[in-house]
C-alpha cells in the first residue's frame, strides 16, 4: 500500500513534467485542482481528463481568436449582443443574424451596410467580422480612405499586384467608410481593381452613407 502512495506523487510529477513538454500551460496550472476533486470522488477519470483538455483548448482557442482579431486590424470588438435593435426598428434582426451565420462567406458573397451616420453599420460590420474570425475564417478591416492610401502607393512603388493579392487573401474583407471622404484621383479605379481580384474569390462587407 505504501508503494503505491508513493508513486502517486511520481506520477503527477512525470504528467506536469508532460505538460510543460507538449506546451499545455492552462492544463498544468489546473491539474492540482482536478487532482483534488478526483481524490474527493468528485470526478470520473473521464471527467478529469476531459476538464483538464477543456481548460487547455479554451486558453488556445481564446489565444487564436485574440491574435487572428489583432492580425485582422478588428481593435474595437463589437458584437451582435452589443447592438441595440431596438434603436433601430427597421433593421431586419432576423436577417443580419442570417448573416450570421457566415454563408455569404462560403459563397464569396458581398454585403452591403447602407445608411446615415450613427446607425450602427460599422457595429455591424465588425460584429459579424468577429463571428467570422470565432468561425476560423481570417477577415481584415481597414477604412476605404485607408485602403485606396495602400493601393495607391504600392502602385508609386510598382507593387500594386502583390498589395492586391495581400488583400486578396483574408476569407472576408470588410471595407468600412465608403463616401466619408473624397476619393484621391485614380482611387476609384484601384478599388475597382481588388474588387475586380476577389469577385466570387473571397467575401466583402461594404459600409457606406450613401445609396
């Protein structure tokens, strides 16, 4: 019997030792705690080890969404729970969580947001970019102002494909402040240009104050 207590402490010694090896950093910082409740006849085998990978994936999972939502330029997190629909009541609720669902994304789809100032389009816009990268799916955001600025001086440097194929890329590009602001000369013709590049290749969420 004693034997066998003593190699209790052996063999949580080889599994943190394992842990830090296969690099699971939440399972190890749990594993004490899981021990415990499975000494209390708390937990099942089954369920400690199933809690102890659940705790590991949730802190990966948590680490790729933060890292894909910072990669894709999308800052300020907005979400569908945080908007209010009830501000604006002719917004189809039903159909934005449609959208939602992400098969615009799949058919390479574009979306179109359209309305004054204040209503909410950004907040949209960005909330189903954040469903999207939850999904998987990598997005970027940029403004249009910002967008044609990237086009336009790749081209000055001779690398306007090589930009156009960088923002060709992402599975869902969101293109946020359409007719904010004036377009520089030769802009329209540049955002032509990638839009051209990603038809049925890639989707788009386009946000804008005019019709």
């Amino acid at each position: 019997m004693s034997a066998a207590l003593d190699a209790v402490p052996s063999m949580i010694d080889r599994i943190r030792h394992d842990l830090v090896g296969l690099k699971m950093p939440r399972a190890l910082e749990a594993l004490d705690h899981i021990v415990r409740r499975l000494e209390h006849g708390e937990l099942s085998a089954l369920e400690a080890i199933d809690i102890l990978l659940s705790e590991e994936l949730t802190l990966r999972e948590n680490s790729r969404i933060k890292t894909a939502l910072r990669m894709g330029r999308l800052a300020t997190i907005k979400t569908l729970a945080g908007f209010d629909f009830s501000f604006q009541p002719s917004l189809d609720r039903d159909r934005i969580f449609t959208l939602a669902q992400l098969g615009f994304v799949e058919r390479h789809e574009a979306a179109h947001f359209l309305g004054p100032p204040g209503t909410g389009k950004s907040h949209l816009a960005i909330a189903l970019g954040v469903e999207a990268v939850k999904a998987g799916k990598s997005v970027y955001f940029c403004t249009l102002a910002d967008l044609i600025a990237a086009l336009s001086r790749a081209e000055r440097e001779g690398r306007l494909q090589e930009r156009i194929r960088f923002f060709c890329r992402p599975s869902l590009l969101i293109v946020d402040e359409i007719g904010y602001l004036p377009v520089i000369a030769g802009g329209g013709n540049l955002f032509f240009q990638l839009v051209n590049a990603r038809y049925e290749k890639g989707a788009m969420i386009l946000t804008s104050n005019r019709g």
